[in-house]
C-alpha cells in the first residue's frame, strides 16, 4: 500500500471516529449557537492558520438553514498574547478577524483557551469549542480540570490536532474526553477532510445530533458511507 493510499485510510478512520463520538452527544438544538473557534497563532502555525482562513466559511454555510451560528475567534501568539473577539454571524466577518492576525512565536497557551471558554459559557452556553493546533507545553493537570469544568457545563471540545506530536496527542485526546468532544488528527494535505469535520462541528453546534444526521446524509459520498457504517 502507497503512502498516499495509507493516509487515506488514516483520514476516513479519523471521520469514521469523529462521527460516532459526535453522534453519541447529547442533543442539542433551537435557536442560533454558539461557537469558540480557537487556534495556535505561533510561528509554527502559519501555513495552517492560512488553511483555516480558507476553510471557515465552512462553519457558517453548513448551518445557514439551522438558525445560523455565532462565532468567536480566539487565539494566542507571542509573549504571552490572547485575544478573544466578539462573537461574529457572517463569514465575513470572521474572515477578516483572521486576515488581521499574523503568527508569531511563543509557547501554548491552551490552557487560557479552555478557562476563556468557561467563563464565555457560564455567562451564556456555548455550545462547542473547536481548537486547531500542534503541540502543548503545559501542564496536564490544569488543562484537564478546565476540560472537566466544560464537560459539567456540556460544552465538548473538539481537539483538531495537527502532526504526530506523542504528548500533545495524549493531552488533546484527555481533553477532548473530559469534555465530552472529541480528538481529530489531521493532515494539512488533506483539507476536504478538515473541510468536512468542521462542517460537521457547526452542524451539531447549530442543531444538535438529529441536524448532524441530516446534514451527513447530503454531504459527500465519504461522509455518508461512513455515517452509514456506524447505523
């Protein structure tokens, strides 16, 4: 088997599991939701920071006829910067929040990403968080007590882990469970799959299990033979 054949494998697995963790969540739905889009600004983000400003128009087209869903940008970078915008209704929008950043070296700061978003839904729920990034230099610990505090709060997230870094691997996976979302490795060279994931956290965020259903059954064929095997 080629290489090319074998992170094809590795990629439908990865939908394969990501569907089925999201399908056993508990339903949600009504109204617009909201969402915590969340990256890693640092230097060693760049090519990818650049992927996601093409592929987050995704967040919203997927849930135009669910009610829509509200999006907050938020990122770290450099000396110790984190920023966390208002939460936006258009492409847009987002669009240029991102254009306006660029990355900068620093250490991770996921650990402010999982308490920001605590506090963002103790004031109003947000209904998932979505974080994209490649390493953690932190402790474990305290990152784990923030996912368990989102997991009691029903706000999962979902932990894009970009590479083949072991540690960050092991840590986003615990995070991604204690929360009750899900861990999603990714391959930069593969943008429909990370085109499809995010779509689908949008979905669920917007509408709930019943809407991820729906909305597999009219993507595209890989989505749907895959949600298919897991019926």
């Amino acid at each position: 088997m080629t290489d090319k054949e074998l992170r094809t494998k590795s990629d439908k697995q990865a939908i394969d599991q990501f569907i089925h963790q999201v399908r056993t969540l508990p339903a949600k739905g009504g109204g617009q939701g909201r969402l915590i889009f969340a990256l890693d600004a640092t230097a060693s983000r760049e090519a990818t920071w650049d992927q996601a400003c093409h592929l987050q128009s995704e967040l919203f087209m997927a849930t135009k006829d669910l009610g829509g869903l509200a999006i907050q940008l938020c990122y770290y970078r450099g000396f110790g910067e984190f920023k966390a915008t208002g939460f936006v209704n258009e492409t847009g929008q987002l669009l240029n929040l991102m254009n306006g950043v660029s990355c900068l070296g620093g250490r991770t700061q996921i650990g402010r990403v999982l308490t920001h978003a605590v506090k963002e839904t103790r004031a109003k729920a947000v209904k998932a968080v979505v974080f994209i990034g490649d390493c953690c230099e932190e402790s474990v610990d305290e990152l784990c007590h923030s996912a368990g505090e989102l997991g009691l709060l029903r706000t999962p997230v979902f932990m894009f882990h970009e590479g083949h870094d072991p540690h960050a691997k092991a840590v986003f996976q615990q995070v991604s469970k204690l929360s009750g979302g899900a861990y999603v490795p990714f391959d930069r060279n593969s943008p429909q799959v990370l085109k499809d994931l995010m779509a689908a956290v949008a979905v669920y965020a917007s509408g709930g299990v019943k809407a991820l259903e729906d909305f597999s059954s009219r993507s595209s064929p890989e989505v749907k033979r895959l949600t298919q095997q897991i019926r």
